[in-house]
C-alpha cells in the first residue's frame, strides 16, 4: 500500500529525530514564542501517534472490515465507528507516548527558549534556579514536572480508559 509505505519513510525519517534539535529552525521560522514550542512538540508527537494509530487500523480484523462494509459504512463514518473502535488500544498506546514526548519536548524547549527570552514555564525555572544554584526550587520543578505527568497519565488517561471500557465494551 502507498499510504503504508509513504508513514513508513517519513516516520524512518523523522521519528529518530530529536525535536529539540528543530529549535533552531522553529525559532528562525516562527520567532521566540508559542508557535516554535507548537512547532516542536508537534514534531514531538506526531510520528509516534501515527504510527500507532496505523498499526491498530492494519490490525482490524478483515471479518470486521466486511461487516462495516456491508452496512454501507465508507470514508469517515468507516473509519470511526469500525477502525477508531477497533484499533483504540494501539491508538492509546501512541496518545500515551506521544504525551510523554510532548512533555519532555515542552520543557527541554523551554530550558532553550527560557534562555533566550527570559521567561518560561517550569523548564525556564530549573534552568534559571539551577544557574543561580538554587537546588530546592530545582527539586522543587522537577517534582512539579513529575506531579503534572503523573496527574495526566493518572486522571485523564485513565478516564478515557474507564470511558472506553463503558463505551466499547472493552476487556481491561
């Protein structure tokens, strides 16, 4: 398949890649600001939900294929409600990671980008503590970043978990 072919080249490409290494070129296309951190972590998460979300619709069963089909389901109506369903956990999975990049992406940009323009968020204040060698409010960032992660991945991932669940039927 083209399409197949075409995600496996881009994300061989792209996916290795680190997204901070775009910081350079975010900052000479986009300036200081919002619009190079969207840009990167967009770089960030992209290629991991991709590919996942591809994986979970190549791993629909052709049984299941049939059937949407034979209700007359094609195009987006087809896609979600047999293959967003169907391959949801695989979908997840890639959220999940692409979460986790798009964090570690936000505040190492920041550390860059609070550096440069002087002020950020929690990245900026590891970086600016850590110059003025300010150990606890270092500790005390790094254990926000862990809190809010924890906060994501505990409250809304597991409520879109327990929603599918209910949802879909799905075993846990």
């Amino acid at each position: 398949m083209v399409g197949s072919d075409v995600l496996g080249t881009l994300t061989a490409m792209f996916q290795p890649l680190p997204a901070i290494s775009l910081l350079p070129l975010a900052m000479l296309w986009f300036g200081l600001g919002a619009s190079s951190l969207v840009f990167v972590t967009i770089h960030s998460v992209l290629w991991a939900v991709a590919l996942s979300t591809h994986v979970g619709f190549m791993g629909v069963s052709e049984t299941l294929r049939m059937v949407g089909r034979n209700y007359g389901l094609r195009g987006i109506p087809y896609i979600f409600k047999i293959l967003v369903p169907a391959g949801f956990a695989s979908i997840l999975i890639g959220l999940k990671v692409g979460w986790a990049f798009a964090w570690r992406t936000l505040i190492g940009a920041e550390l860059v980008f609070g550096a440069l323009s002087g002020s950020g968020g929690l990245g900026w204040m590891v970086y600016e503590k850590g110059e003025n060698l300010e150990t606890t409010y270092v500790f005390a960032a790094l254990f926000m970043v862990i809190v809010i992660g924890l906060l994501v991945e505990n409250v809304f991932f597991r409520n879109i978990e327990m929603n599918t669940i209910n949802k879909w039927g799905m075993q846990r």
